[in-house]
C-alpha cells in the first residue's frame, strides 16, 4: 500500500511520519560522508542536513521534530 514507504521520526514515541515516493536502500553514513549542500539545493536548508557525494539529501530530523513540536 502507500503507507508502506513511511519514515517515522520521534525520540520516545513515533511523533509524525513522511511519506516517501520510494526507498531504495538503508544505509548507514558517517558524518565525514554527509557534506553541506551547494546554495540553491533546497528552499528550506534548515531541514537539511547535507549532501552526500551521491547527491542523496539528508534530512536532519532534530530539526524536523522541533519544527512539530
């Protein structure tokens, strides 16, 4: 189903969920691997917290569970 493709974020307890159009793998990254991303990349850089050299965008869900709180 669509709901198959969530990302839960929460500290103690699931607080809210993103739907993603599709996932492809979970990996593991070490910081030194998440680098800042290029002006122009994304409206709201305060979400996010890299590029990797993939060009994948992390997310940075601290920031993400303050904005719901």
């Amino acid at each position: 189903s669509d709901l198959s493709r969530v990302i839960v974020l929460g500290e103690d307890r699931p607080a809210f969920g993103i739907l993603s159009d599709a996932v492809r793998e979970i990996v593991t990254l070490p910081a030194a691997a998440v680098r800042e991303p290029p002006e122009g990349i994304a409206a709201r850089r305060e979400y996010l917290r890299g590029v990797t050299g993939d060009a994948v965008l992390v997310l940075d869900a601290e920031q993400l569970l303050r904005m719901h709180a």
